[in-house]
C-alpha cells in the first residue's frame, strides 16, 4: 500500500496541473481552436511549469536548499513557490496573451493566487499540502468548463474527486502532512479557481 501512495503522489504531483489544465481546456472547449493556437500554449506552459522547475529542483538540490522534490521541511518550500510564482507570472504576462484564451488566462491567475497563498502561510510556518492545492483547483476547473460550455462531463467530475480523495489518503497514509494541511491545501486550490470564475463564467 505505500508504494502505491507513493507511487500515486509522483503520478499527481502539482508540478503537472498546469499543462494538465491546459490540455483538458482545449480537448473540452467546443471553440474552435487551431494547431498553433494549442501548440503556442502548451509547449511554452511545459517548459515554464515542468522543465524549468525540474532543473531549478536540481539545482536547489545540490545546493543543499532542498532535500526532496516533495519538498518536507517548511523552509525548503519558499525558493520553490518563489521561482513558481515568477513562472506563472511570465505565462499570464508572456505566453497566454499571445494565444490569447479567456479560461486559461483565469486558471493561471488562479493557480498564481493560490501559489502566492501557500507561500504567505510558509512565512506563518505554516506549511500546506501543495498535491491538494493543484488537485483542487484542478477539480474546480473542470466543474467550471462544464458550467461555462454547459457539456456533461460528470464522469471526469467523479473522477477526479475520487482521485482527490485518494491523494488525500495518500499524504495523510504515508505522514506528509497532518489533516489541517491537506484540507487547507484543498480549500486554497478549489477557492482560488472558484473565486475567479465570476470573471470569466
């Protein structure tokens, strides 16, 4: 049973959710949306919230800044929401205005805020699971494309709240985090995305 939980919290680390955002955005969306339209989101969003945080892990590591890439001391979560900040920043400045798309504009600033959230909470030494904050604002994305483009996706919905719920039991299972962490962690991710909906829905 732990090597599946830790085998799950690879498979749903939130080092994905962003691209993972941005591919279920454009496999949902009814609109129309070309070749290049997709390519010139979710290549650059891959390698600002996959690669380069990969190789920033890297190098914080042998710096000795960080131990593992699930990041268990408090301290060693600052420099890496810091650098992903910035990341998320360059792709709601930078990359989602040049293929402009209304949606994923919002669930980039969503992920910023909860981001910038658990970053002010590491300042209070207070530190949440960040597996629950992608997975919850991925869920909250999902039920609000289904809302926007009024298609039944229930299934996926059901999906991934089981899923949710799994990683859950599986940070809890494997002691990464107290019960106040993962229902925080989940409460930031579902209410940032929740929060900017009223922009866009």
């Amino acid at each position: 049973m732990k090597l599946f939980f830790k085998i799950f919290s690879y498979l749903f680390h939130p080092i994905f959710v962003p691209v993972a955002g941005t591919i279920t955005y454009f496999v949902i969306t009814p609109k129309y949306s070309p070749l290049e339209l997709q390519s010139g989101n979710i290549l650059p969003i891959f390698i600002l919230t996959v690669i380069i945080p990969i190789i920033s892990f890297l190098i914080l590591k042998n710096l000795g800044v960080v131990s593992s890439i699930f990041l268990p001391g408090t301290n060693e979560r600052k420099y890496p929401l810091i650098i992903q900040i910035a990341l998320l920043l360059m792709i709601i400045i930078k990359v989602i205005p040049n293929n402009y798309t209304l949606e994923l504009y919002f669930f980039f600033v969503g992920l910023l805020s909860a981001t910038m959230a658990c970053l002010f909470l590491i300042f209070l030494k207070f530190r949440t699971s960040l597996h629950m904050v992608g997975l919850g604002s991925f869920l909250m994305f999902l039920i609000a494309l289904s809302m926007h483009f009024e298609i039944n996706i229930i299934f996926a919905i059901s999906l991934f709240t089981l899923l949710t719920g799994i990683l859950a039991t599986a940070r809890l299972y494997l002691n990464r985090h107290s019960r106040a962490e993962v229902l925080i962690g989940f409460i930031i991710g579902f209410g940032s995305q929740l929060l900017t909906i009223k922009f866009w829905l």
